[in-house]
C-alpha cells in the first residue's frame, strides 16, 4: 500500500544502478540521515551517546570491516579485535610521535597499518578454507595484543600496556563533549558505510562473492584468487583498524591491549551472524541488536519488577537478562538463519503486495 | 554441414596427464580451426573434461604442448587464459548462487574492466560510466538469450534448464574466441536441448565463435558440430567428420555400439 514502485519507471541502465531505485527507499534514508545528524544530537542525553550511540557507530563500522571479509569474501575470521587493536595502537604512535599529525589522518594510517597486518596474516587464505583459516586468524587474535603487550614501545612504557588516546583535536577544534564526538563517529561511518556499498556493487564487489560462492568458476572467468582474497582482507582490515581507533579515542578514551580480546572477536562475528552475512544493512542491525538489545532488556526487566513488586535482586536481573538475551539470538536465528537483514527484505517484498498478495 | 576453411586456432599436441598413478590422458592430439563447432566424445572416465581443463589451464599436463592463436605455452594458468579469450562452462553448474542472474553474467566481464579499487570505491564518475558501458553489452547478451525476466532473480533459485542458459550468458559475457563447453545439454529435456542447439548455433554464427564441446548425446553431436575427437581410456580412437566417425570401426566398438 505505502510501499510500492508502481508508476516509478527506470528508463535508463543509471537509474536501475542507483542505490536506491525505489523512491519509498530513498525517502526513509534521507529521514534517517536526518535523524541521525540533526534530531539524536539535539534531543540525546549525554549518557546515551557515549554509553549506547557512539559504541554503536564503532561496533557497526567493526562488524561491517568483518562482513566484507566474511559475508562478501566467504573468509572466515576471528582476528577482528586483532586488527582493532593494530588500527588504535598505530592511531595512537603516529599521534604521539609525529608532531602536527591531524587526527583524522592517523585514523586513516591505523587503518592502513591495520590492512597491511590483514593482509599478512590473510596470506595462509591461499591455502586454507573455512574453520581452518578460522584457526589461522586465531594466530593473529594471539600474537598482536601479546606482542603489543610484550613490547613497550607500542604503549609508550606506560604500566601494563595502557594507551591513553589523546585529545582529538580536528583544525584546532577540541572535540571533547560526547556530542562532537558522536558527530565525527558519525561522518566517518556514514562515509565509510557508503564507500563500502559502493565497492560491493562494483567489480571487486562481485569478485568477491564469486570467490565466496564457487572459487573454480571465479578463476577460469579471469579473477585472481589469491588476489581477490587479500584486498577483502586489506580493506577489512581497514575498517576494522579504523573502528579500532575510533573505539580508543571516541568512546573509551585509554584502552589495554587485552581489552582487544577473543571475546571481541566473537561479539562482533555474532554481530555480523545476527545482523546478516553479506549485508551493508545487516552490520548495522546486528550491531545495534548486541550492543542496544542488553540495554533495553535491562531497562525492562528493572521496570518489570518495578510493576510487580518482584523485588528481584540485582543479580537475579542480569542473569534475567542474559537468559532473554540468548534466547532472543536463538529465536531470531532460528526463524531467519540470515539474518535481520535478509528479515527485513522479506518484509519488503511482502510489503509491496500487501494488501492485497495478489 | 561444411568443415569450415579456418585455419588452425588451436592445437594440443602429445598431451600426457596423470595424477598419480592413474593416467587421465596419454598422447592425445588434435586441433582446432577458427570458427568451428569441435566436439569431443567417449565413455564416461575417457578425460574428457580432463582435456578441457588442459586447454583452460586449470591441469597442466605433464607432458605435450597446447599452442592458441599461435602462441606456444607449457605451463598456463586460467587467468592467463581468460585472458587470452578462452570462456568455459562446467559440467555441474558453477554459478555465483547468492548472487542475481545479472551480477553473475557481470563478473564474467570482470576482466574487461579497469577501473581501481579507489575508483569503485567513489564509484560515481569513471566507475559508474565502465558499469553502465558493461551493463549494456550484458543485456545484449540477456537480450540474446532471451533471460530479461529473470535478471534480477539469484540463480539458487532458477531451475535448472536456466541455470545452464545463465552459465552460457556469464561465458559469452567475456566475448570469448574460443569457447569450451562441458556438456551444456546435459539433464535437459527434448525442448530444452533444442533450445540449447539454438543458442549454440547462433553463438557460433553470430559471434564467430569456435566451440568446443563434449556432450553424450550423439543426435546432437552429429547434427551441430563440424568434426568430432574420440577419445577412450586418455586415448584418442578417433578424429574427423560426423561421417567419419559415424563409420569408424574402433569407435563403433568403444563407444557407439551397433543396433541388434
């Protein structure tokens, strides 16, 4: 009824490409953007930003590093927190010591060093599939904190490895309120968000998922294998290495290289498993489905009680809400096993018949 | 059908292949001219498909020479070989599964473009003319195969018939000079295969394009290609004219068998 192209005629091969062909689409992301840029900063507490939004932002941009490598390229990963850590901790070198070094561009060059470790430890990918290369990046989940640990010079000598990002500071401007910082998170995973569409609907895009769905047919077409996987893994990397820095110097300000652990490694893959493999859209929802959905069961659960008076003790309630929230992952797997995105496109396509489905 | 005049785009000469202990082809040559329909038959576990994978590159035979358009190579890997202007199709369809009928036959182009990473990553300007460019020959393509109404559907869920008509399209995609196809009728019904002659036929005509095939049933063979290889246990037992081959002694024994 209010979702429907009819009488929206593409005329030319540019308006089919475009990123939203439905006008219904483009309309919902604009107010989205909207939202996004003008409505949360003006009406947010300071506490939802920095304690929900912004580690959303980061966690998307993360899991969206993951899903180009493992939703697009088909390479299973479990070094994201690996490369995190690379991205924040060369974030936080070429800041300290390249005197005069703008912000922005040491997240780009942690980024790039983050790409240059990926594609180091994405070189077994040649000869490894599946669980197997799993277990391959578990070496780079292993070796990088321990290393960053282990070797002063990375943290500066500080005591157990602890990196204080410092102030960020863009064109003389301090950014130090959550809002400012949530504006900048913002910018660089809206921007980031849109180059990754752009390069999944482009050759290496569709180079990718070949490689992912049949690799044989991919080389006998022409495309390099061995290539192919690496820059899935350098660009991954990348983003991955960007959120990481992002994650030290917008939303936790001092972080430890442990901190960069397996556990973040599997939140973010869950992330990506929840939210939809091979889905620009689904990183987003899965991120937002693991970081926001404990706190929301949390709040619930808390005025739950309230409502009754339960009296429930505080660790009755978060053991309450671990036990919803697995249920929860479970009950969405099980009813879409690709995840909220691939939910949400059926519910689109139901949507444009509906009301009446014939 | 008249044997065409073309002169010798290919040829493979004293090919020898095993692996391991089991020899797969054993000093199998023949050739083939620019712009014919070659076909290669046999019993099942002759190499076949085995020979094909030599041509493309994918095995590289421990013995014997492949020379295309000329140019002699040992060893070949089937990047180089794409991009050379070979094209194939697989006996088991190879497609792109999560992937729509139309990103599945753009990917075939994906040797023909040239834009960056950086380029595809800003995606309007130079990449988004290339995609528009490419995107036009492959509806020719669709448009050829008669494909427009399920351009937009994953191939998981096509039938099968269509499946092998959208592996064709993602071969044609690259242009090919030479075009290897592995048993493109297998599994498919009267109407089907008619329809796949077709394609076939207008491919070679329209195009110009050499094909070589294998395919089982020997109705077509006879009908669609110029001439015919035989090959039996790695060995070749036969080569020449659907004629020829229709009266060869060795053959008949090995393969066709007579009618009681």
């Amino acid at each position: 009824m209010f979702y429907r192209e009819a009488g929206q005629f593409k005329t030319t091969y540019a308006a089919d490409q475009a990123l939203f062909p439905i006008r219904q689409d483009r309309y919902a992301m604009l107010a989205i953007v909207a939202i996004a840029f003008v409505g949360i900063p003006l009406f947010s507490s300071n506490y939802w930003l920095t304690a929900l939004l912004i580690p959303f932002l980061v966690f998307s941009l993360a899991s969206l590093g993951l899903n180009i490598l493992t939703g697009y390229a088909g390479q299973l990963s479990l070094g994201t927190a690996a490369f995190m850590a690379v991205g924040a901790v060369a974030a936080y070198n070429f800041q300290l010591r390249i005197p005069g070094m703008p912000i922005l561009l040491s997240f780009v060059l942690g980024g790039g060093t983050a790409a240059l470790v990926g594609i180091l430890f994405g070189l077994p990918s040649l000869r490894i599939k599946g669980f197997y290369l799993a277990v391959a990046t578990l070496a780079a989940q292993f070796f990088i904190p321990w290393l960053v640990t282990k070797v002063g010079w990375f943290s500066n000598y500080s005591a157990s490895g602890v990196i204080t990002a410092q102030p960020i500071v863009i064109f003389g401007q301090a950014l130090d309120t959550p809002r400012e910082k949530y504006l900048l998170v913002l910018c660089i995973v809206a921007l980031m968000a849109l180059l990754a569409k752009n390069l999944v609907r482009s050759r290496i895009g569709r180079a990718w998922m070949a490689v992912r769905d049949m690799d044989v047919a991919a080389e006998v077409i022409g495309i390099r294998i061995l290539r192919t996987k690496l820059i899935a893994f350098a660009v991954s990397s990348f983003y991955c290495g960007v959120a990481g820095a992002l994650y030290a110097f917008a939303y936790l300000g001092s972080v430890e290289p442990d901190g960069f652990n397996l556990d973040l490694s599997f939140r973010i893959l869950f992330m990506v498993i929840v939210g939809g493999v091979g889905s620009i859209l689904g990183s987003f929802l899965g991120a937002a489905f693991i970081t926001l959905m404990p706190i929301l069961l949390d709040v619930l659960l808390t005025a739950g009680s309230h409502a009754f008076n339960l009296n429930l003790e505080p660790g009755v309630t978060s053991m309450m809400q671990l036990l919803v929230f697995g249920a929860l992952i479970i009950f969405f797997l099980i009813v879409e096993p690709h995840g909220l995105a691939r939910l949400w496109q059926i519910t689109k396509e139901k949507l444009r018949l509906w009301p009446f489905p014939y | 059908m008249s044997p065409p005049a073309g002169h010798v785009m290919l040829s493979v000469d004293n090919i020898a292949l095993s692996f391991g202990g089991v020899r797969a082809l054993s000093d199998v040559s023949f050739d083939v001219r620019e712009g014919e329909i070659r076909a290669i038959i046999g019993p099942n576990g002759a190499g076949k498909s085995s020979m094909l994978n030599v041509i493309n590159g994918v095995y590289h035979p421990q013995q014997g020479d492949v020379s295309f358009r000329g140019e002699m190579r040992r060893r070949m890997d089937p990047h180089r070989a794409a991009a050379q202007g070979i094209a194939r199709t697989f006996q088991n369809i190879a497609l792109f599964k999560g992937m729509t009928v139309l990103d599945n036959i753009m990917t075939g182009r994906n040797l023909k473009m040239r834009c960056n990473l950086l380029e595809q990553a800003i995606y309007i300007g130079r990449n988004r003319r290339e995609e528009i460019a490419h995107r036009e020959k492959v509806e020719e393509i669709i448009d050829f195969l008669q494909i427009e109404h399920i351009r937009k559907t994953p191939v998981g869920r096509l039938p099968y018939g269509l499946q092998k008509r959208v592996e064709l399209a993602r071969a044609l995609a690259a242009e090919p000079t030479l075009l290897l196809l592995d048993e493109p009728m297998a599994g498919m019904n009267v109407e089907e295969k008619q329809d796949m002659c077709r394609f076939i036929l207008d491919v070679n005509d329209e195009f110009g394009t050499t094909i070589v095939l294998i395919e089982h049933d020997m109705g077509v063979v006879m009908d669609i290609c110029d001439r015919i290889v035989v090959l039996d246990y790695g060995r070749k037992i036969g080569d020449g004219t659907p004629d020829e081959i229709r009266s060869n002694k060795v053959v008949i024994d090995a393969y066709l068998g007579v009618s009681h």
